[in-house]
C-alpha cells in the first residue's frame, strides 16, 4: 500500500520546519561568506603591497627600455641605426640599467604572484617564480658584466682581448645569446604563471597578458638562427608594460580590501 507524502501544515510543526530550513540556508550563505573571508585574509597585506611596487617598477623600467631602443633603432644613440647593430657605449647604459632593474623587480613581482595564488594553482605559480629567478640571475649577471666592464672599456677605447669575449654583438656574440636565453626564461614565467589568475575582470586581463608574453618565447629563442625573428620578438615592447602594469592595478585593487 502506497504512503501518502507527508506535506507540513501551518502551525508549530510548520514553522519549525520553515525556521529550519532558513537556518540551514543562512548557516550555508554563513559558512561560505566566512571561507571567502579567510581565503582572503590568508594572504597578508605586504604581499599585495610588495606585489603593486615591484609590479609598478617593472613596468616603469620595461618602458624606459622600450624608449631607449626606440631611440636606437632611430639612429638617435650613435649605433647608426636599426636592430642589427651594435650599441655604443651610452646606448649600453641607456638600455641595459633600465633593464638590470627590470631583472630584478620582476623576481619580486613573481614572489608575490606566487603568494597570492590559490593554493589549487600554486604548482603554476611556483614554476613562474622559478623560470622568473633564473631569468634575473642570467640577465643581471650578463647586464652587470656590460656596465662595470665593457661600457667602460668602450668609453675609454680600450678593447682589449681580455674585453672582447664579452662584447654585446647582436646576433654574434656569447651574451647575447645568454640574453635571448635570459629573456626565453621570462617568457616562460609568465606563460606558466598566467594559469594562477582564474578570475573574470581584471585577472582575466593579466592572464592574457601573461600568455601573450609566453607565446613569443619561440621568436626570442631563435634568433640567432633566423635574425627577422626579432621583429616578432619586439612585441615585448607591449606584452611585459601591459602584464606588468595590469597586475599592479590588480594588485592595487586587492589592497583597498583591507
């Protein structure tokens, strides 16, 4: 014999089924309001903080490099003119301290992408942060190797043999391969740390940004084998100002929150 559905009748029963089902609901919109809440507040204040500065800095030193080639690809610098040739000893240091900065200021950037990541997307995240740390150490080392000693070897128009190994010739030189592999690296960061954004909005934008920034690594890499290549390549001059510059508004954004 079939049961009847037992339907609740207005009364005590009633409201005491209706009063149960509203706290189940409210301990359910209470409980996951109360998970955002700590999600949030497990990442302190200084990561978003160092994140906007170091963010704010790359992308001041990638544009500052980005006028400095500019400049040179003009003739303006002394070089003659075009990528193939190779720099004076100011257009060394116009192109190359922005650039030592940016090294540097982009591994703190990384550091702090890494800290805020979901924990779900942290392998992501860690492996940016660790192609964006050997990125830094090759450029800086190379980049502080031309202003210390080739630079001033140039000014002074004494390029000796112990000078020329470490020349800067582009396409036909060991640091500037170096350099190409240096700058593979970071494309490689940001292409695996872009799948640590998940969000809409904002951190949809970095994370194309990021990507873009990634997709080009083939055209840095091969270079020397196929010089138009470079021209691909100089769409760096937009991927990194525009990664860097919507994380830090992102980064900005995250920080009124607290």
């Amino acid at each position: 014999m079939r049961q009847a559905k037992q339907v609740p009748v207005e009364g005590t029963g009633y409201d005491e089924w209706t009063s149960s089902r509203e706290a189940l609901a409210n301990g359910k919109e209470s409980a996951f309001l109360k998970g955002q809440k700590e999600i949030h507040m497990e990442v302190p204040k200084s990561v978003y903080k160092l994140g906007f500065w170091s963010a704010v800095l790359a992308a001041v030193f990638s544009v500052a490099y980005d006028i400095g080639q500019l400049a040179e690809w003009f003739g303006l610098m002394g070089s003659g003119g075009g990528p193939e040739r190779d720099s004076t000893w100011y257009g060394l240091v116009v192109l190359l301290v922005p650039s030592l900065f940016l090294g540097i200021s982009f591994v703190v950037m990384m550091v702090s992408v890494h800290q805020q990541a979901p924990t779900d997307r942290r392998v992501w995240s860690q492996t940016g942060l660790t192609f964006a740390t050997m990125y830094g150490t090759l450029i800086c080392m190379n980049y502080f190797v031309q202003l210390t000693f080739v630079a001033p070897a140039l000014y002074r128009g004494d390029v000796s043999d112990s000078v020329r190994p470490f020349l800067f010739n582009v396409f036909n030189s060991f640091t500037y391969s170096v350099d190409l592999l240096g700058y593979s690296f970071m494309s490689l960061s940001t292409l695996f740390a872009a799948f640590s954004f998940v969000g809409p909005g904002l951190e949809k934008t970095v994370r194309w940004f990021f990507i873009a920034n990634g997709l080009i690594m083939p055209f840095i890499a091969l270079q020397n084998f196929y010089h138009p290549l470079i021209w691909v390549a100089s769409l760096w001059a937009v991927t990194v100002p525009g990664a860097t510059i919507s994380l830090a508004v992102l980064f900005r954004r995250k920080l009124r929150r607290f």
